[in-house]
C-alpha cells in the first residue's frame, strides 16, 4: 500500500467522523436559532455564524470524504517517508468498512446509556407529572444510536460509494 493511500484511508475516516459529530452540533444550532427566532427584536450574527459554522462542516466532510488528494498535496503529507510503500495486505475498501464499524461502534457505546437513561427519567417524570411530554433527547439519542447501528450493518455500502466517488 502506499503512502499517499494510507493517508488516504486516515482521511476518509477522519470525514466519516466529523460527519458523525455534526450530529452532535445540528441539535445546539437549530435550537439556539429557534431561540433567537422566536424574540422579537433579535440579531442576524447569530444567524450568520450558524450558517458560516453549517458551511465550514460541510466543506471540511467533501474535502475529508471527496477530495483527499488536495489535503495530501496541500498538507504535504507523502513527504518524510523513507519507502515509497508500507506492506500491508489489506485494501482500500476493507479499512474503510472497518472505520466505519469502528465509528458506529463508539456511536452506540457513547449514546446507548443516554437513550436508556432518557427513556427511565421520561418515565420517572411522567408518573410525577402525567402531563410532561417532553421527549426531544430520547428522540435526540434514538437518531444517534440507529444512525450507528447503520454504519456497523452498511459498512460495505459505505465503503463502495466512499470508493466510487474516489473513481469518479
């Protein structure tokens, strides 16, 4: 394998990953734009920012995902190695499934606990208050468990279209 491959394969998984951390951060925008909306006298900053900080998100996943050579070329990343290629015996798209298992792995193992807990504090609240029906973080939690258990279960997909936008 060489090295321009690698990192290659280092940068898809990186995008694969941000791409699971913009989950994280839509929540907090939409909810900070809903604030804002809602007032009455309020301030387009903060409008602008969460478009900018949408945009720099979605710019920084094409570049990861899509267009790996310019970081490499830009980054100067092939340079400082001694061989031109690292024995390896595995190919492109099997790292990348495996990224992909190892991502949806820690996005079940980090949001699992919070799904459950959600779920017994929604119940516990609504036996002291039968009419609390807040249910936006088990939601929240549910989306980012299943989102997860799809990376583990499409990781070939995943790395075929990964692949195939690599070809084209």
């Amino acid at each position: 394998m060489k090295i321009r491959t690698l990192w290659n394969i280092i940068l898809k998984t990186i995008g694969i990953w941000f791409i699971i951390s913009l989950l994280y951060i839509v929540p907090s925008i939409f909810t900070g734009l809903a604030i804002f909306l809602s007032e009455r006298y309020y301030d387009t900053t903060y409008i602008i920012i969460c478009i900018l900080i949408a945009g720099f998100f979605i710019a920084t996943i094409r570049l990861l995902i899509f267009r790996t050579d310019i970081i490499i070329d830009k980054l100067k990343l092939e340079k400082g190695f001694t061989e031109e290629s690292i024995n390896l015996n595995i190919n492109t798209s099997q790292i990348i499934s495996l990224a992909s298992i190892i991502i949806g792995a820690i996005t079940i193992i980090e949001n699992l606990p919070s799904f459950c807990s959600e779920i017994i504090t929604f119940l516990q609240y609504n036996e002291l208050l039968p009419g609390h029906t807040s249910t936006k973080q088990i939601v929240y939690s549910a989306i980012k468990t299943f989102i997860g258990y799809l990376l583990i279960t499409n990781h070939n997909k995943i790395a075929l279209l990964i692949n195939r936008q690599k070809a084209n």
